[in-house]
C-alpha cells in the first residue's frame, strides 16, 4: 500500500468509527501531519476529556492513552504501538512511593503525569510541565513530595522558594542526555541564538536557556519572539511544528542524542492497523481509575 493509500484508508476509517486521533508533540513528522489534534500532555489530556468521539487513538507513549482511559472511560482508546512505553514512568512504582510517604506522614503528593495510573492513584494531584508551577503554587502545605521527575522538580523549586521538596529521583533518559558541555559548545558555534529548552533537562542545562517550558510552551514562546533563530533543548519531533509554524526562523536542535526511541515508534502503518483491529486498547481497572481521576481532576483544575 502506498503511502497517500494509507493516509487515505486512516482518514476513511477514523470517519467510520468515530474516532479522533491524538498525536503528541514528539510524534514522526508524517504522525503529526495526519493527527486531528497536536500538542503537549496537557492539552491532550483535556482534548480527551472533552472530546465526543467513542474512539481515542493516542500516538503517543502509554502514560498518555491510560490518561485518557482515565478521563474517558466509556471510550474505547487505542494506543498503537502497545510497547511504547515511558522509561521514566517507569522509574517508580507504587510500593516504593507508599515507602516515600510513609516516611512523610502528611506530605502531599505531587505526580508527574509521565507515571502509571496506579502511581497516579497513590497521588493527591498530577501536574504537567505546562501547569507544574501553579499545581504547586496552589497547595496550602509548604512541604511536598515531588515525583517522579527530579529535573522538572527542581525546576519548580526554583521558581517556588517558599515550598519545600521531597524528590523522587527519577528522570529522562532523552532530556538527560543532553550535556551542558554540549550546550556550551552549541551556543559558542549559533551566538546570534536563544537557547530554549524543556524543564525534564538537567538543572545545570536549564540555567544555561534563555526560556524553559513545556513543549507547547515553545511553540508560543518562539512565534512570539523577535529572534529569528533557536536552540532547542528537547525531543526532535518538536521541530516539525516548529518549523511549519515559522518559516522565516531557524531552529537548531541541541543535540542530535535528544530522541526518544519510544516516541518515535509508531508510524502510519501502526495507526492504520490498529483503527481496522480495534487494538491495542488501553484500559484501567475501576479501583485505580477512580482515584487516579481524582488526582488528575485536582489538576485540571488548577487555573494556569
Ligand atoms: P510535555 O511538554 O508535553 O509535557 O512533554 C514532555 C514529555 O516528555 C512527554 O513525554
Ligand atoms: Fe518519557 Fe522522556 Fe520519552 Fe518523554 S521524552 S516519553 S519523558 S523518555
């Protein structure tokens, strides 16, 4: 089958069934490209909960459709590739936060939503990198733990003073791979070049950037400014938006080590057999549904 054959046939089948299709920011070019709704976990999540279709078919990594199966669960969602997965997700699970909380009686908990939903069941609100600072800028308590991320932990503990942080030490392989050698050495051959990058980076990465935000956030923060040309400090397939979006700017990825092999699993070829076998569907037992909803609710809404 032909490349514009496939295309063809998802569009055709994506009408039949009911069904939206989701793409994260970090999706291959030709994912973003077909995908009725680009965007930033946030922005997914609420696309999810709002959404009439009965079909959610997520291009994205598991977290994100069982966030969905979460909001949505009289909707069937499909997440193409079952085994893309989210190496930092899987950095904590429930017993070892139970063990974290037990040993801070009281203390809220913050989640990450690049966890499980039975860690998010455990968690009294989930932030995103788009929304983590006024998630935590909206708790009464002044101590917290934070998890799983340490980077985007510390990140917020920068811009919040005032709270006190309980990390979990968990972070992105992708994001951590960028060194701040490396940005030196990017920013000393691109000097006429903001520096942008994503709060997962490590802190000795996001005090070289002249802007730190979710992956949306880029995308405002560069068609908004004057600059003509940037480095970017995330995952690759934020470029093709960008790039789209601002043909009269330049934008240079940070490094050529910023790919995350699981975001970059699903191809069109996926989506097409998974809308004509209905599967992979992604599902999440009542019990932790419920509580997980809870903590994704709390953060829905806090105003940003
Ligand atoms: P967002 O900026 O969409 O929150 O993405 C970060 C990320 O790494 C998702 O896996
Ligand atoms: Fe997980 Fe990092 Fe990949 Fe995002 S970029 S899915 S945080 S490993």
């Amino acid at each position: 089958m032909s490349t514009t054959d496939i295309r063809t046939e998802i569009r055709h089948l994506l009408k039949e069934r009911n069904a939206v299709l989701l793409a994260h920011n970090y999706m291959r070019d030709e994912v973003q490209a077909i995908a009725d709704i680009t965007g930033d976990s946030l922005q997914l999540s609420m696309e999810a909960a709002k959404t009439d279709a009965d079909v959610i078919v997520f291009c994205g990594v598991h977290f994100m459709a069982e966030s969905a199966a979460i909001l949505s669960p009289h909707k069937t969602v499909l997440l193409p590739r079952a085994d893309a997965g989210c190496p930092m997700a899987d950095m904590v699970d429930v017993t070892g936060l139970q063990a974290l909380k037990a040993q801070h009686p009281g203390l809220p908990v913050v989640t990450y939503v690049n966890s499980s939903a039975a860690v998010k069941a455990e968690s009294d609100i989930c932030c995103t990198s788009a929304n983590a600072v006024s998630v935590v800028r909206s708790l009464s308590e002044q101590k917290l733990i934070f998890a799983p991320d340490r980077n985007l932990g510390r990140w917020i503990a920068k811009q919040l003073p005032d709270k006190e942080f309980i990390y979990w030490e968990g972070y992105c392989p992708t994001h951590e791979r960028l060194t701040a050698a490396r940005v030196r050495e990017i920013k000393a051959a691109h000097p006429d070049a903001l520096f942008i990058c994503h709060p997962e980076c490590a802190p000795e990465v996001s005090a070289l950037a002249d802007h730190v935000c979710s992956t949306s956030g880029m995308y405002l923060y560069c068609a908004k400014s004057p600059a003509k040309k940037f480095i970017i400090g995330t995952e690759a397939g934020i470029l093709f938006k960008l790039r789209e979006d601002n043909p009269d700017k330049e934008f240079v990825l940070a490094s050529p080590a910023l790919i995350c092999p699981n975001m970059k699993l699903t191809s069109l070829e996926d989506i097409l057999l998974a809308l004509q076998t209905m599967q992979p569907v992604v599902t999440v037992a009542d019990d932790v549904r419920i509580k997980a909803k809870a903590a994704l609710d709390k953060m829905l809404a806090v105003p940003r």
